[in-house]
C-alpha cells in the first residue's frame, strides 16, 4: 500500500505520516554501525518513508555527515529536517543554548555544509527558554530567532520553519513573526536498552520509576497482542489516531524494525479500541521525566 501523507502546516506539502528519526544513528541510543545505517536510509526512501529528522547537535555534526552519504545522490527523495540551538564541546558535554541571529545563520550554514545541501525542507529550533543556572546562554527573544530564521527562507536555504518542544506562548509569538510550520514533542517508552543507551541516565527509566511506568508498557503490549500487532505499531498508529495533523518519526538503526514502523500506516483503530486505549493511559500516573528536556526548558523556574 502506499504510505500515506498529511499535509506540512498550511503549506500544501504532503509528508508520510511516518517518518525516520536519525538521532541514534550516530549516538545516544548505544552502538551502530555506519554500514547498517545507510542501508536503513536508503530502505527508508524506497518505503516512502522519507521523511528524515536530525541536528547538528547529533554526534556534534556526525549524523548530518551520515546522511550526506546517502543525500548526495537522492537529495530530492527525501524530505530533510535538521534542528540548531544547542552548544555543545568538542567532548560531546552539552554547554548552552544559542537564539542569536548571527548563531542562527553561521549554524544554518554549517549544517548545509555537512549536509551537502543546497536547502533544508524544514529547519527546526531545537530548544526554546532554558534553565538560565544550568547553561551558559545566548538566548534572543523568539521574535528575533524567527526572523533571522525566516531570512533563511528568503534566501532560499530553507523552506520551512519549525519548532521543537516549546510552549503554546512561545509558539504564538514565533507564528506571529513567521509561519511555524511544525512543532516537535517526544513520546518514547521502552526496557530494551543496551549499555550507553542515554535514556537509562533518565529519571524516567531509573530505579523504582522504571518499574512503575513499564506498567503501562505492559498493558499497552497486551492490548498490542490482543490486536494482533507489534506494540510498536500500536503506539504509532495510536499517536496518528490523535489528530489528523500528527506525523511520526520514529528512530530506528534496524530495517526490520524500520519496516515494522512503517506498517503502522496501516493499523486502524476502532472507536472502542481508542477508548481502551484511553483508559488504560488514564490510569497509570507516569513518574519520571526526560532529563534532557527538563532541564532546557525551565528558564524563569529557578
């Protein structure tokens, strides 16, 4: 079947609603192999599922360079989202957040220099209003960070413009200055880890709280059983369920997991099927949060 698309925004484009998270390529999620990987990202494209998401702040620019193997001779079979705003040291230790407009055009050009790209299809802000104790900042106002952002746009390095888990104010203001096509969450919940796996460093998944959120893993994997299909899928398809302007961009190092996330494009979920579902979210309080996001998003929280 063919994959199916949503429409980017207001803008007319179509995306798959099932997208390819490239992050774990490269770091964070343990080991990989470059081999691997670009066979994923090619398998990716002849899936449809081209949608690809990424940032400079991916092994300090290693995964841009990863995709710029494959980008170099199928540029125009993928839809290419990378991210800035995030500093980070020549050993890896995240060290502040950059919104300046001068940051914002010098990072745009180095991620289209390890890219290999003449353009970006959609250009994200990574993060938005950190805790101002935690980090050394160089934080603007989001009007001035649009702006400059939207510049790109008219200089025809980038088509559209995005932002990542930021507040409904910020989002506002930012729409104000120049249409936001596309705003970025996270939904994640798993016990595969292997060791270097940086979601084990999370409060989320760490002594007792691990064990009290795999509760819902479970219920999630026996409704997944009773329907037949991976617990991947049921998520996926549940995430697409939401809303008709949701896409998903799963990360994956494996095709056969790659396949079976692209499978959720298919899954149907009943009225009474959503309903379970429902219930079964509402009754399990999550405990924990993702460190990273918390602590780049408390600016004014001290």
């Amino acid at each position: 079947m063919p994959m199916l698309l949503r429409e980017l925004g207001k803008t007319g484009v179509m995306v798959p609603v099932i997208g390819l998270g490239c992050m774990g390529m490269s770091e964070f999620y343990g080991s990989s192999n470059e081999v691997d990987n670009i066979n994923v990202l090619n398998r990716s494209i002849e899936l449809k599922c081209n949608l690809w998401d990424t940032s400079d702040v991916y092994g300090n620019g290693h995964n841009e360079m990863l995709l710029s193997k494959v980008l170099k001779d199928r540029r125009h079979d993928v839809f290419l989202c990378t991210k800035f705003g995030i500093i980070r040291s020549p050993d890896g230790q995240i060290t502040g957040i950059n919104g300046t407009p001068n940051y914002v055009r010098e990072a745009c050009e180095k991620s289209l220099k390890r890219l290999g790209v003449d353009y970006i299809d959609l250009y994200y802000q990574h993060r938005v209003d950190p805790n101002t104790h935690l980090y050394v900042l160089h934080i603007s106002p989001i009007e001035d960070t649009v702006t400059a952002m939207a510049e790109l746009v008219r200089d025809g390095k980038v088509k559209y413009l995005g932002l990542s888990e930021c507040s409904a104010e910020i989002l506002r203001r930012a729409h104000k200055v120049h249409p936001i096509s596309a705003l970025q969450g996270k939904y994640s919940s798993t016990n595969d880890f292997e060791k270097g796996d940086v979601r084990i460093s999370h409060s989320r998944f760490a002594g007792e709280n691990f064990d009290k959120n795999l509760v819902l893993v479970n219920k999630f994997n026996d409704l997944a059983k009773k329907k037949g299909i991976p617990l991947s899928q049921l998520c996926l398809a549940w995430n697409l369920a939401q809303s008709d302007k949701i896409v998903t961009i799963p990360g994956t190092k494996k095709i056969k997991y790659l396949e079976e996330n692209v499978g959720a494009a298919d899954i149907q979920l009943s009225a009474d099927e959503l309903s379970e579902i429902r219930k079964v979210i509402d009754s399990v309080e999550i405990v924990g949060y993702r460190q990273l996001s918390r602590k780049l998003l408390n600016l004014g929280n001290k």
